[in-house]
C-alpha cells in the first residue's frame, strides 16, 4: 500500500524530579545539601532513512511517546535521560505541524531531502534541578528541588513527496507507465483504459554511457487538477521535487479523440497553476504513439508549439539558454523507437541540473537551524492578559514551565518561583499592565494575590545568588 500522507500525535517524554536530600554519613556532620537532578525526558525525532519507501507504518498507529527521564537521588544521583524515540520515513517527507480540531497545518518544521536528515517534532522535558543547584552565600540548606517538566505534546502532518530526477506528466492513457517500463525495470500496471495508474511508480534509468536517474511516472492529470479534481492534488505535489519535467502528448487524443494541441496546453496550465514554479521548471516534450497512422500532421503543429513556447519562456531570443527543450522528441512507447535517445537526452539534462544544483548548494552550505531558533524565541516570550478589573492571566511557555517545575507544598520554592519571575520581567509586566497590590494573577490552574516587588526588596535580596 502506497501511504504518503498521515496525521500523528506525539509527546515527548516527561523529565524527572530533582532530588532534595541532605547529605548524613558517620562522623560528618551537618552534611550539606547533595540532591542530584532529574533526567530529562527524550525528545521525539522524525529521521529520513533511505531504506522506508512509504508511511505505511503510521495508517493504523497514531500516538507516540517518547521515555521519560528518572528522578533523581540522594548522593548527587542524577536521573537517567529517557531514550528518544525515532521515527523512520521516507527521503523527502515534509514535517509540519497540524491543528486535529480545524484539520489545518501550521508551519512547517522540517523539509527532509537527505538520508540521515532529522529534526526533533517534540522535546522531552527538562529534568528538575535538585536543591544543590540553589545554594547560595545566604540560603546554605536549601529544603527544596524543581519538579520534572512535562513534556509538550501535538499532533504533526508527514507528507510524502516522492524524489525523482524526472517526472513522467501528461493526460490519462498517454503512455507514461508503457515508456517508463521501458527505460528502468519499473512494472507498472498497463492497460488500455484512463487511471490504470493510481499511485506513483519509480524506476531506475540507465544512459548508453552508464549515467543513472530516478524517473517517477506520476498518474494521469485532467483539467481542474490544481484544485484537486482526478486527485489532482495527491498526484501534483510527487511533480514538485522533480528537476525535470517530461511532459508525454498523445498524439492519437485517446478513444475520446481529445485534441493533442489542447492536452498540452491543459497540462502546462494545470502545472502552472498549481505553483508559479512548475511553469518554469525545466521540461522536455515528448510526442508518444507515433507508430499510429496519421499522427504526423498533428506531430508537426506540436514541434512548432513546443519551439514556440521555447522561445517564449527565452524571453524572445531563439539562441537563448530556455527551460524549454525546443525539440520534440518523438517516440512509441510500444515499438520502442525514439526511446533510446529520448533516453539519454532525459540523462544528459538530469545531469546538468545535478551539477547545477550542487554548486548551488556548496555555496551556501551551512546548517540551518533558524526554525529551532524561533521556538527557543517564542517559548522565551511571555504576556500578561487582562481578565477583568482585578484578575490577570500571565501565559507563555517559559512562565507556565517554570509553574509546573514548582513544589507549591514548600514555601520556600514557591519564594524561589517569585524570584525567578522577577529576574525575567514579569514584576515589570504586570506593573504596566496596570495590576496592583491585591490583584489576583493566574498560571494555568493556579491563581495568587499580586504584591509589587516594592514588598519583597528584602526577600529578593536574600535570595539573590
């Protein structure tokens, strides 16, 4: 079965508990504090492996949790990490976040083109701190430890687009199984009625002079396929990838006797249409069946189109560089004939476009890690929002992960909690908000009284490391 497309939930594993303990051995006395910290949690990871052709193994499994990290002991013992859990897809599946309410996707988090490619969906909690992290000159017995984080958790959309050198394109029955089967050792399914192919085919070609391709026979378009009439949308996005556009006309029109000028217009409008892209994606046209008797006046009006639309894509200059290929190359897919140097001349193209590409890349080769930035940025922001006259809702990641990591059983880490919210801004915040003593500020589930940093000036002093 040929999946390219799931909807999963994951979570990333929850960290553990930091210890508080205080050291006690024989014939040392006042032992100071030696909690160790908790593990953190493992982080959910999408890796491109060559060796995963599709999806498949998400159609029926939707939820997936990564370990959790332990808590950690007396001793100095710190908690052991939880394992990351690895997803394995396909080379070429695009990692984006997903909305399972409004069934929308939200940005996206990854493009993995390369084997060995991956990028953390979900990050496991940060293990709690044991209380010898907050030792200070003033606080020498610290009586308590952060609580694990727990992990964050969502639903993410994997969408499979299939990497070929070259994509089959053109009408249904236009013969691009029959020349695929031709030119690699690809079986697809062939047959004398439209949609025989419902699914992407791949197969390896071999030039005369030994030079291998990846070539997709991609189903059969119809008009309207940019909106997603015939699948279009399903069928359009394994085209995106491709270097190289074949574009295969049937000249005979098929049993509906189609007009063979018209299926290639249709064709270049659907790709057009469907992203700016594709409409200057380098592209070769091919006349297939021209063992069929009659075809050659129809043959001819194609190969002055193409060269037409050639010059037209050059910017009106016949001896410019086009992404166009002015020849049409003639074939019959079922004879054979043209097949050969239609072949090599897919190759020779491919090629070109390799290079090409890979100057491209080693000129700009760098890491980038600029979507991992941006959440570490978001999660660093805070707001406050007013509920009413007296009641304030402070949300953010950071603020909310600092909540969840406090022991609200132990007075002097929630103290800890205050002094950390004022080293950030959140004193400030509020304050320009417009909140005063006495109001009622809420975090998640939790809800306290407001009081100004003006009446804790001696708390927070003591507190300061």
């Amino acid at each position: 079965m040929f999946i390219d497309k799931v909807n999963i939930h994951v979570k990333g594993g929850d960290g553990g508990a930091g210890c508080m303990s205080f050291r006690r051995e024989a014939h040392v006395p006042k032992g100071g504090p030696d909690g160790g910290d908790g593990g953190h949690g493992g982080d959910v990871i999408v890796r491109a492996d060559a060796s995963v052709s599709s999806l498949i193994d998400y159609r029926f499994k939707h939820h997936f949790k990564a370990q959790r990290g332990t808590h950690g002991k007396g001793s100095r013992m710190h908690g052991a990490r939880g394992e990351d859990l690895i997803l394995k897809v396909p080379v070429g599946t695009v990692v984006r976040e997903y909305d399972e309410e409004t069934k929308e996707t939200g940005r996206m988090l990854a493009d993995l083109t390369h084997d060995g490619e991956q990028v953390v969906v979900m990050p496991g909690g940060v293990g709690g701190r044991g209380n010898i992290h907050f030792v200070t000159s003033t606080r020498r017995a610290p009586a308590f430890a952060e609580l694990g984080e727990p992990a964050g958790e969502g639903w993410i959309q994997l969408e499979m687009k299939l990497m070929a050198d070259a994509a089959l394109v053109g009408m249904p029955s236009a013969g691009k199984s029959s020349l695929i089967a031709k030119i690699s050792a690809a079986r697809p399914k062939i047959a004398d009625y439209p949609f025989t192919t419902l699914v992407p085919n791949l197969g390896v070609a071999l030039t005369s002079d030994d030079y291998s391709f990846v070539v997709a026979d991609v189903p059969g378009l119809i008009e309207g396929a940019h909106e997603g009439r015939g699948l279009g949308h399903e069928f359009l996005r394994h085209i995106e990838r491709t270097a190289l556009i074949v574009h295969i006309v049937d000249l005979t029109g098929d049993w509906e006797g189609r007009d063979p000028l018209n299926d290639y217009e249709v064709i270049n409008r659907e790709l057009a249409l469907y992203a700016d892209e594709l409409g200057s994606r380098p592209r070769i046209v091919v006349a297939n069946k021209i063992d069929v008797p009659g075809t050659e006046e129809v043959c001819e009006k194609l190969a002055e189109r193409v060269r037409a639309d050639s010059i037209a894509a050059a910017g009106g200059d016949e001896y410019a560089d086009s992404p166009i290929d002015p020849k049409l190359y003639q074939i019959s897919a079922l004879t054979g004939k043209g097949v050969d140097s239609l072949k090599n001349a897919i190759g020779a193209k491919v090629r070109e476009l390799r290079e090409a590409a890979r100057a491209a890349e080693a000129e700009s080769a760098t890491f980038d890690a600029v979507w991992e930035y941006k959440r570490e940025a978001r999660d660093a922001k805070f707001e406050v929002v007013r509920l009413s006259e007296h009641v304030y809702r402070l949300v953010g990641p950071r603020v909310e992960r600092m909540v969840v990591q406090t022991d609200w059983e132990n007075e002097e880490a929630i103290a800890f909690l205050q002094h950390r919210f004022k080293r950030i801004g959140v004193d400030k915040a509020l304050d320009a908000a417009g909140a005063c003593d006495g109001d009622e500020i809420r975090i998640l589930g939790y809800a306290f009284d407001y009081e100004s940093a003006r009446m804790h000036e001696d708390l927070f002093a003591e507190l300061e490391d």
